[in-house]
C-alpha cells in the first residue's frame, strides 16, 4: 500500500503532497485557472494547487476567486472535493515547501473558505487563526524583556502589566482614569481574543524590529474590506465574539 502525505484540512477536507510530478492525477483544476462555468459543468471542484505556478503577489486575487466560486457552487449540486476513506479529498498540492510561510498561510486560506461555510464561522477561524499565530509569538518568550515586573517602557513607573491598561470614564471627579484592562488574567494573559492589542506594538518593540501590519497576514489582507481592517486594527480591549460581531455588520464588499 503506498502511504500519502497530506495536509489535513477542518471538517474531514484533505489535500494530497505529490512530491513526483509524474504521479500527478489527470484530475483537478489549477487554481490558477478556476473557471466557474467549467467548475459548474464538471460537477465537481478538485484543485491542482502547483506553487510553481503562481507567484505570492497572486495569492490574495486567486483566494478571492476561489472565495467567489465556493459561493456560487455551494448552491448548485456541485461536489466540493472527492471521497476517499471517510475524508474528503479537495485536491492535488504540488512543490509545497512545508518551511514556507507564505504557502502555509495560503493553505490556512484555502482552509477558511473550503471547509467553513458560512461567513461567520470563516470569520471566527481566521480570527482565532491569527491570534494563535501572535500569541506563539509572545507568550513564554518574554519578548518584551520584563524585568522585574516592568517592561522598558514602563520600568520608572508603578505600572506591573506592561500596556494592559486603559482610561476608563467616570461621571464625577476628573474625566477619565487610567486602570489595569479588565480582560487581563491574574497570570498576565489575555483573557480575551483581541486581535488589536495582540498586533499592537509600541517603539521599543519597532525598534527591536517587531511590528506586525494587517497587510503582512494573508489571512486578514484577503479577506476583509479597508473599513473591517480598521475596525480589527483599533477595536483594542474588545472581546472576539464583539469584534466579529462588528466585522459581519460591515462585511459587504469583502
Ligand atoms: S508592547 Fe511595549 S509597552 Fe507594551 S508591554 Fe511590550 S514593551 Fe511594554
Ligand atoms: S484585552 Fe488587550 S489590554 Fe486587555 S488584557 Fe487583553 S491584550 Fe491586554
């Protein structure tokens, strides 16, 4: 029996490694060259996913087809993928370089849009996608160099909780405080999903030569509109599900 490597997608989707051209199925369609009436006609989309074939500056354009395609076909009687052993097979990934961000970033698209079918639950699997990836960054590996309880920004002052703090409003006395952020765990963790104060780095991180931009993330620059990265951007303190809330209120065009 020949063993195939796979990268395995949510909702039982798989894709197949071929690493030996040669044993390239007949089947499948590039994604490069997704045609919807030819989708439609073959009743089935089965994708050819060739790195060689397509630069990174077309990754965002070929997710969008694709986002668009899954849209139309998941209300015709068109098959996405095919079964095989109680999975389903949704194509063919050929020079995939396991190392490569970029192609996992991309796999990680294709993934939101296949196997989430509503724009709700992409949402919150991109969401939690991201802010995993951010939280691997920090978490653990002190990279804003706390010592003694103060981060360098902080360190001449009485502040314990580096930047988790923020000016909370009150109607009598003066007009705001400033107060340790609600969210924040007793063990110094996030106890909320924001992905704006996870992409938030101030000068003494810039200058360590940290700093994280929506638009260096596949996932968020594909998928979302200039108005819902504004809002993932500055809606700081907020809880995911609030934040998703508002990304689906303003999702046309996206
Ligand atoms: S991001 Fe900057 S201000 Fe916030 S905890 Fe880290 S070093 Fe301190
Ligand atoms: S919501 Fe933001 S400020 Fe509050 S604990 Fe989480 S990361 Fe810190």
């Amino acid at each position: 029996m020949i063993l195939k490597t796979i990268i395995d997608l949510d909702n039982n989707y798989y894709l197949e490694i071929i690493t030996n051209t040669i044993d390239l199925p007949a089947d499948g369609i590039d994604i490069e060259n997704l045609k919807l009436i030819n989708i439609l006609k073959e009743k089935r989309l089965l994708l050819k996913v060739n790195f060689n074939n397509f630069s990174k500056k077309q990754y965002k354009k070929l997710l969008k087809r694709l986002l668009f395609i899954k849209k139309i076909i998941s209300k015709s009687k068109t098959k996405i993928g095919k079964s095989e052993d109680l999975k389903i097979l949704l194509g063919y990934i050929i020079n995939y370089d396991e190392n490569n961000k970029e192609q996992n970033d991309f796999v990680l698209a294709i993934n939101a849009i296949i196997a989430y079918n509503t724009r709700y639950k992409q949402y919150r699997y991109i969401y939690d996608t991201v802010c995993n990836y951010l939280d691997g960054h920090f978490y653990g590996k002190n990279v804003c160099d706390f010592k003694d309880n103060h981060c360098p920004v902080t360190a001449n002052t009485s502040t314990i909780t580096g930047c988790c703090k923020h000016f909370k409003y009150r109607w009598l006395g003066p007009l705001s405080k400033l107060v340790v952020c609600e969210h924040l765990n007793k063990d110094y963790t996030c106890g909320v999903k924001c992905i704006g104060c996870k992409l938030y780095t101030c000068h003494y991180l810039e200058k360590k030569g940290i700093k994280f931009r929506i638009k260096d993330f596949l996932l968020l620059d594909a998928f979302f509109n200039p108005l819902q990265k504004y809002v993932i951007k500055y809606m700081v303190y907020t809880p995911r599900d609030k934040v998703i809330k508002r990304l689906m209120k303003i999702s046309f065009f996206s």
